[in-house]
C-alpha cells in the first residue's frame, strides 16, 4: 500500500513550498514610528549586566534614542573595527585595547577610563567548600576538579585570575585544573553548566542568577592581581558622534557611576 | 605553530571518522533500506545537528555532559571524571556534531545498490551481514569515502562545539582551530595565517590523495 502522494512527488514539493511562503509572507505593516537614533556599542563581555542597566537609564533620559550593544572578545571587536564595523562606541576591558584603537587611528576622542573591574573567586555549592571561610585557598580543594577562567592570553579578567593565583601561591598546584573560557561568558557558562566547580568572574556576575543561585562567593584580594582598568573610546567612524560622546559622559557621569557601583565597580578617581 | 594542537586536531578528525564510520554505516544501511513509517522521523534527527548553530549545539552538550543531566551523572559516577574538558568529551560532541555528514552520503550511496544484487545474494544462501560487506559496500564503496572524507574535513575544521566543550587545555581539548582563534584574539594575525595555511595545505593534501583513491576501480 503507498500512499497516492508519493506518485506525484511534484504536487507535495509545491505544497511544501505553498506553506512556507504563507508562513514567510510579512504580517500587516505597522504605523511608521518617528525616526530613532541609534548608537552601536561594541562592548567586553564583561559588561552584559551593567550595560544593560546603562543603557535603559540613558534610554529613559534621552527619549527616541536606543542603545545597541554587540557584546564580544576585546582582540575580536578591534579586528571588526579595524575592518570597518560600523560601531559608534567602545567599551573595553582593559586600557591597552582603546589606546591601540586612538593609536590606530579609528578614534574619534581621547580614550576614557569608565570603571575598574572587580574579580570574585565563586564556588558551586554542591562542592561544599565554603569560599568565604577558606578564601582562595578554596580552588585547592579536591573537590574542586575544575577551575574556569577567561583565556589569560585574551581576557583581561583571565589575566587578573591567574596572577591573583600566582600571588596566592596556589598557580602552580592548580594549574592542571584550569579550564580557559574566551570570554567571561563562556566561563559563566562551564560554572553554570557544573562542570567547573569554581570560577572566577567579575563580581556584577556573580550577584544576578544563574551564578548568585547555584554557589558563593568571595571578592579576591584588589592588591593580587594587577587592577583592571576599563577604558572606553569613541569611534571615528561614528554615525553619531555627538550621541557617542553623550553615552559615554552619562557612563562616567552621576547617572552611570551609580549603576556601575551597583553592580560593583570600582569607579575611576580621577 | 602550535604542533600539538595540530597532532590533537589530526587525532580528533581521524577518530571521529572511524567511529562514524562504525555507527553511520548501521544507521545507514537501515535507513536505506527500512520502509518504517516513522523512518522520516530518524532521518530528522540525524539531520539536526546542521540545523543548530555550532556553538548552540555545543552548549547543550556541555549542559548533557555536566553534573546537572542524568547522562553526566552516569559517566561522572562511573569514570570518575566529567565528560566536558577532556579528549573523549569532543571526540563525543564531533561524533554528535558530524553525524549528518557522514551519515546522508553513507545512506544515499547504499540507497543506490541494485536491489536486485542484494536479493540474489540472499537467495544464494548469503547472510545479511555477509552481503552487506560483499556486495552492497562494495558498491557503495565511493559514497562512503565520500562521507568519511567530509567527516574528517567537518571535524578538522571544527570549531564553535570544541570551544564550548573544550575548554581550552593544552594537549587534551587545544585545537587547531582554537589556536588560530586564539591568535586572532591576540591581534597576532601572521600566527593565524600561518597555522590557518598549513591546515589548508594538509587538508588539501589529504583531500587529493582520497578523491584519487576513489577513482580506482572497485573490486566486488
């Protein structure tokens, strides 16, 4: 018995293709909104949370304006704005990154120092090792099989982890349990996933869910690992260079040096 | 030039290729032949793994490989180690991730055979397996070829599921792919072309050494 489609296989195809146009073909137009103004942010992934809150209380303040941001590695956004990204802002993770950009000359003002990061050593609470009673020493627990980290070689926060380690004279004893993550992220990720059973993230990371929900935390030393100067600069090939420059004095105005201190940034003092 | 990330990614693409071959032949042969009703439904699925980005399908394998899935919880109880960050974890994942390429050629070169071939084995007394491994594989022989040789190419080049599953360990999970990106991240651009070139090279050679095994006639 076959069933009488398979004969005409030229009338199923048609059909197939009958339906996906339907489902293809756009619904009623909606009523033109008045023109927005829009600002690219190529920003680290460090600032997921924060930028958000950024840009929604710059949003408020500045109707008909909207805040995008690509979220990426440092090393992989300066290669996108070196080739010809059409981003208005930069917000980095380090200094070298936007002072490469001014030097390069794709930049349109002098780079900004915004924030200064804070790293935080979290531990999954199903591995039961306190990491506020035993601090950093917590990564040398044997039940800690896997440590994530940002690739030193790429994140300035993976920088900031191994030299805190090495400080704390513990790099070498759990060098083989590290794990590196491209970016803060993804070491979010190997935590959450429970693969890694310690990690160290930026501390904005580390309050929210999945991370606040699943382990605890405790702040690294500031002093053990050479501070993480975040600096910012506008582009030159800003479409909006006047907005740019308005983002990034709310950033490093009252309005954004509130949220970064929420989400528990140093800010800059000069 | 990173040579151990070369020897892993060599190592990586060559036992994904075999284990898919020891898989996707089965799997093939089935489908090539089976007239279930619900057998569109496997092909689907075997299919799937191209309809997700990489590194989505990579995510979800290191949520089924961690402490979190019932699958982790099993292999961590019984290996004593989780599955993600090791060798055998993306040797997994690559499995998974090329299963389409080897799978569709294996089961449109098998689909091929002359069933008549196959139907005159079986009357003179040949088992299955034997006429599958004497007369349809044979035939098929170029197709297989194919989708072994676009396995180890899939999984050479592999990069979105290693680097979630990966990460990132010198020796164990360091791809060649991972090392060039790496490079890229760290603005070292003449690293990267250089490693990125040598992979081109090599799998080019490897690509003309099979595409010219194949033209040889097949023995039956």
């Amino acid at each position: 018995m076959r069933p009488s489609g398979t004969e005409r296989p030229f009338l199923r195809v048609a059909a197939v293709l009958a339906a996906m146009a339907i489902l293809l073909v756009p619904g009623p137009g909606r009523p033109a909104e008045p023109p927005m103004r829009k600002l690219a942010v190529a920003a680290s992934a460090n600032l997921r949370l924060v930028l958000l809150e950024l840009a929604g209380a710059f949003e408020r303040r500045n109707p008909g304006v909207k805040v995008e941001p690509t979220y990426g590695a440092s090393g992989m956004l300066q290669a996108q704005i070196d080739q010809g990204a059409p981003f208005d802002l930069y917000l980095g993770a380090d200094r070298e990154s936007a002072v490469r950009l001014h030097a390069a000359g794709l930049a349109l003002g002098q780079p900004f120092h915004y924030a200064t990061g804070r790293l935080v050593l979290w531990v999954a609470a199903p591995a039961r090792v306190d990491p506020n009673v035993l601090g950093m020493s917590s990564v040398a627990n044997p039940a800690i099989k896997r440590i994530a980290i940002a690739n030193p070689a790429v994140a300035p926060y993976g920088v900031a982890a191994e030299q805190a380690l090495r400080t704390a004279g513990l790099l070498d004893a759990v060098k083989a349990k590290l794990v590196l993550g491209e970016s803060i992220l993804q070491v979010v990720q190997f935590a959450q996933s429970g693969n890694a059973q310690a990690a160290f993230v930026p501390w904005s990371m580390a309050l929210v869910p999945p991370l606040a929900a699943q382990g605890r935390y405790v702040v690294v030393p500031p002093g053990s690992y050479p501070a993480i100067e975040q600096y910012g600069v506008v582009l030159g090939r800003a479409r909006d260079p006047q907005l740019a420059e308005e983002f990034a004095g709310f950033v490093r105005g009252p309005g954004g040096r509130t949220i970064l201190e929420r989400h528990k940034y140093a800010l800059p003092t000069d | 030039m990173d040579v151990e990330a070369l020897r892993l990614s060599f190592e990586l693409a060559a036992l994904t290729t075999v284990a898919l071959l020891v898989i996707g032949l089965p799997v093939a042969a089935w489908l090539a032949s089976s007239r279930w009703r619900w057998k569109p439904m496997v092909e689907a699925v075997v299919a799937l793994p191209l309809v997700l980005p990489p590194t989505v399908l990579g995510f979800y394998l290191l949520v089924a490989m961690g402490p979190m899935s019932p699958f982790g919880r099993a292999w961590i109880s019984i290996f004593g180690r989780p599955l993600a960050f090791s060798f055998e974890g993306l040797l997994l994942a690559s499995i998974v991730y090329s299963l389409p390429f080897a799978v569709q050629p294996f089961a449109a070169a098998l689909s091929a055979v002359d069933p008549r071939l196959v139907e005159a084995s079986h009357t003179l007394g040949v088992s299955r397996l034997a006429t599958f491994f004497r007369v349809s594989l044979p035939i098929a022989a170029p197709g297989v070829i194919a989708g072994a040789v676009l396995t180890f190419a899939h999984t050479l080049g592999e990069f979105g599921v290693v680097l979630m599953v990966g990460g990132n360990i010198r020796g164990e999970t360091r791809t060649l792919s991972i090392a060039i990106f790496d490079a890229v991240e760290q603005l070292d651009y003449a690293t990267a072309s250089r490693t990125a070139l040598f992979l081109l090279a090599v799998s080019f050679t490897v690509l003309v050494v099979t595409y010219s095994l194949r033209r040889r006639p097949v023995l039956g």
